[in-house]
C-alpha cells in the first residue's frame, strides 16, 4: 500500500517538473524573440533582457502572442516592466 502511495507521489513530480521545464523552455523563447524585437533600441541588452523576462512573467501561460504584440494592449504590465528593468 505504502510503495503505491509513494509510486504516486513520484510520478506526481516527475509530471509537475516536467511542466515547469516545458514552461522555462517556452519561456526562454518569448524572451529571446523579445529581445531581438528590441535589439535597436538605445539601451543595453541587459536592461531589455530583464524587460522581456519581467513581461514574459506577467503575460499569462495559454498566451500566443509575441511579447512585443501582448505589451500593444498592456500598458499597465509595460509601464511596470520599464521601471523594474531601469528602461529610461
């Protein structure tokens, strides 16, 4: 009774961790097309990788669109990234 309990357990986080590494790949991603979405801007790589990186965080996990579309209609998630990544 007890190995089949702890069979469940182990196949509960093997299932879970594999989503989270299916989400960071997903992730990564959405922040590397941002940041070449913004390569010519006139600011450093690092202050737009935390851009892209804190926008790719607030956008929800079904969404499709690309950071530079999603952030079109979130003025509010934009406003909030561009202070927390320094973007002047």
């Amino acid at each position: 009774m007890k190995s089949g309990l702890f069979g469940l357990v182990i196949a509960g986080f093997v299932m879970t961790a594999g989503g989270a590494l299916a989400t960071s790949a997903d992730d990564a991603k959405w922040i590397a097309q941002c940041q070449q979405d913004n390569k010519d801007e006139k600011v450093s790589a690092e202050v737009v990788k935390k851009y892209c990186t804190c926008m790719t965080n607030k956008m929800p996990e079904s969404e499709t669109r690309s950071v530079t579309q999603w952030e079109k209609t979130h003025k509010k998630e934009e406003a909030e990234c561009d202070k927390e990544a320094g973007w002047k």
